[in-house]
C-alpha cells in the first residue's frame, strides 16, 4: 500500500494475523501515511532491505522469532522507532518491551486512532531529535581531563585511574560526547538514550546526571562539563578530541 507522496512517512506494520496488518494498513493509509506489510521477522528483514522504513508497528506474539526478539535484534542494528502490539496487558511485559529498545506499546485490542496517536506522538518526539552527531570512534575518546575507551566502556583519568560506569552513565555520557555544545531537553536524553531502561522508569535524568556530574567532574556542586541550562535541558561544554 502507498499512499500518493514520497514525502508522507512511512510505516512497517509486522503481525502474523492477515486481518489486523489489512486494517491497520488501510486505516493508515487513509490518514495519510505510506504502509508496508509484513507477516513475521523475514519479511521484515527483506523490506528494510529495499525500503526507507520510519517507524515499526510490531506485535509481540508471532510465532517463529516473537516480536520482543525482533525489536531487541532492531535496537541493535538501527534507530528505528518501534511501537509494540500485545495482547498482554501486565506490567512486567511492557517493561520487557520497553528493555528491549521499544517506544511505546499498546495493549489489544485497540482502536485505531490510539494507534494513530501514539505514531505521530513517536514520530514527532524522533523528528525533534538533534540532528548534530559524532560518531562515536573505536578508538578513545578524549576530553577535559578524562579519557573514555568506547569499546571497552572505560573512563580513565589524567592520573591513570580507571573510573567505573554503570550501563545508564556510559549511555548518558556517550550522548553528551556525541552532542557535544547543544542544549538537550530531557525527554530528548531519554529518547538518545535509546536502551532507556534505567532511565525512562525511575524518570529521572537529573539523579543520572547529578551521578555522572559525581564522576567527572572537579567539583560536582559548581558543574563545568554538564551544565544546567535552566528552563532547557542540559549541556555538554567539553572538547571532544578523537584520539
């Protein structure tokens, strides 16, 4: 299905169940979106082959690989966003969606028009991303008096001492380096944080920050590298050398 401009986004809907991936098809298609069908991880894979995919709609309960294998195989390999489908409504199965890499979820049955919300709603936030990015280099990173091995996730400091990370600091650091002199909101540091477990359910980017400030900084209280933009965000101040 297609709709009439290249311009209009386009959506992967991956579900083994004919009917739902046909009506949600259509029914995005009538609001304006371009619409690819898939019935399982294969066909999947052959269509992010030939096709500029913007977002995934994936159900969880496939058989064969299960969706939570595909988005967390997805997460590995891209930045697309993905929405999960489930007919399981518990707690613990949207955090386990959430873990793997997922944006959002909903539950079935659904109505379309949530599903067509909370599209826009994930489009919109990624959309809204920065578009600035240093790639991240295999070899060391250097800046202020810190030298980060992204390979090995290891913070060494000009007196050769080896600073710990947790998994949330690497990840919220990596994104401060990669964006380095641009005011990041908090929702943004959620969404480029990607692997968002730690982050998006304890909501608070500040005690992460406030964490990592612990570990970089001089003098934690008086910040110099992560600076509090009030009203914005925060904001990486180092100089980012490739070394």
């Amino acid at each position: 299905m297609t709709g009439n401009s290249v311009t209009e986004p386009h959506i992967l809907i991956v579900d083994d169940h004919r009917e739902i991936r046909d009506l949600v098809g259509q029914y995005l298609t009538r609001n304006g979106y371009r619409v690819s069908l898939a019935d399982g991880g294969r066909a999947m894979g052959k269509i992010l082959e030939r096709a500029s995919i913007d977002l995934v709609v994936l159900d969880v309960m496939m058989p064969g690989d299960d969706g939570l294998t595909i988005c967390r195989d997805l997460r590995a390999t891209t930045d697309l966003p993905v929405i999960l489908l489930t007919a399981m409504a518990e707690d613990t199965d949207r955090v386990v969606g959430l873990e793997m890499g997922a944006d959002d979820y909903l539950t079935k049955p659904f109505n379309p028009r949530e599903l067509l919300a909370r599209i826009k709603a994930v489009l919109r936030r990624t959309n809204a991303l920065p578009r600035q990015k240093m790639d991240m280099p295999k070899d060391a990173i250097c800046f202020d008096r810190w030298r980060l091995d992204a390979s090995k996730r290891e913070l060494v400091g000009s007196d050769g001492v080896a600073v710990p990370l947790s998994s949330a600091e690497f990840r919220l650091l990596t994104v401060f380096i990669q964006h380095p002199k641009m005011v990041l909101t908090r929702d943004q540091l959620l969404d480029l944080t990607k692997g968002k477990t730690a982050l998006a359910f304890d909501r608070s980017i500040d005690n992460q920050v406030s964490r990592l400030r612990r570990k970089i900084e001089i003098d934690a209280k008086n910040p110099t590298l992560i600076k509090t933009v009030w009203g914005g965000g925060y904001m990486f101040t180092g100089d980012v050398e490739m070394s």
